[in-house]
C-alpha cells in the first residue's frame, strides 16, 4: 500500500469512527425522553426470558435497570447473573410464593394490599433515582388474579418519567394496558413439556 493509500484509508476510518460516535451519541440523546412500554404476553414460554434479556442489554449499554418480579420468590437463577452488573438493581420479593389458585381468601387479601405496596415502592425508586429501565416482571398475571388493582398501574404508566423504559409481562392484558402499550408482543405456546408431565428444570425455567 502506498503512502496515499494508507493516507486515504486513514481518512475513511477516521470519517467512520465520526460517524459511529454520532450515532451513539444520537441514540443516547433519543433515549432521554422517548421511554417505551414494553408487554409481553401469551401462554407460551419466554416472557420473562425475554424481559431479562433487554434489561442485559440495557444494562450492557450503560442504562440503568430496577427488576421486581410479582409472585415469585427470589430464587430464580438469572437474578444471580444479573444481580453482577452495577447497572441492574434487583428489589427482592416475598421468600416463598404460591400460585394464587392455591390462597386462601385470606391470603389474596393480604397479597393483594402487599403488591400494590410494592409497586407504589418500586415505582416511586424508578423515579425518585432517575433509573434508564424498570422491569415489572408477571405485573400484568399479578393483576388479572385479582392481586394488583389495574389502575395503580395505568395511573403510574400515564405519569412516568418522559425517559423511562418500562416492560412488562403476564399473560392477558386489559385492553387499556395494551392500547397504551409501544410494543406488544404475544408468544403463543405450541408445545410444551410439561403437557407430557416434565416439570421445571433448573437453568431453563427456573
């Protein structure tokens, strides 16, 4: 290569590496104030997955993320993983939980006043902190077993920051969670292993 050529290419790099800088800068700035609400729902397996999944890649971004999981104690396996980058905080639940079909009356009464607790919490700490991304993980399941009163949620939806990030998951929304919804996406079971009696495994469901 002669000394015009490596000169040339020089130029080129330098003229892309502008380019890419402007671009992350672009994106950076867009993020400010164009907070999207994510549902993901279904009966199929990989809600959850792939909540945890864009809370990785915010996190990996530099973003900030806040994680509660709604029915579910804190034994999943990804909180071990995600729990190790100083971008994702993780607010624990309960220690046990059970499938609402399994309360008593008087237990869906006490969940029921615990969660709206807890999501008052939780989203008063993604405000009041300035987090990037808030993960309200089985939010919309919590709600349609009547645990979680739909409107506390439509409530901080219609006021959140400008720049916040929000995913949700659980299966069957309300019709006034999806229209207010940016993306919706519906995973639909075909098949699944426990329909031939093979329960959770570690690492893969749990």
């Amino acid at each position: 290569m002669n000394a015009d050529s490596a000169n040339d290419m020089r130029d080129v790099n330098d003229t892309n590496n502008t380019n890419n800088t402007n671009i992350v800068n672009n994106t950076s700035d867009a993020h400010q104030n164009t907070g999207l609400i994510h549902i993901y729902c279904g009966d199929g397996k990989g809600k959850t997955t792939t909540g945890m999944g864009l809370c990785a890649r915010a996190a990996g971004y530099g973003l900030r993320v806040l994680i509660y999981q709604f029915m579910k104690d804190n034994s999943t396996s990804e909180r071990k993983v995600l729990a190790l980058s100083e971008n994702i905080t993780l607010v624990d639940g309960l220690p046990q939980e059970k499938f609402s079909f399994q309360m008593t009356a008087a237990e869906k009464a006490e969940r029921k006043a615990y969660y709206e607790n807890q999501l008052r919490a939780v989203t008063r700490i993604a405000q009041e902190e300035g987090y990037d991304v808030l993960f309200l993980d089985e939010v919309i399941y919590t709600i349609r077993a009547g645990l979680l009163e739909e409107s506390l949620l439509l409530d901080f939806l219609r006021e959140k920051p400008a720049r916040l990030e929000v995913i949700l998951t659980g299966q069957e929304p309300g019709r006034e969670l999806l229209e207010m919804a940016d993306y919706v996406s519906e995973i639909r079971k075909v098949r699944h292993p426990f329909d031939r009696g093979i329960r959770a495994r570690g690492g893969i469901e749990s």
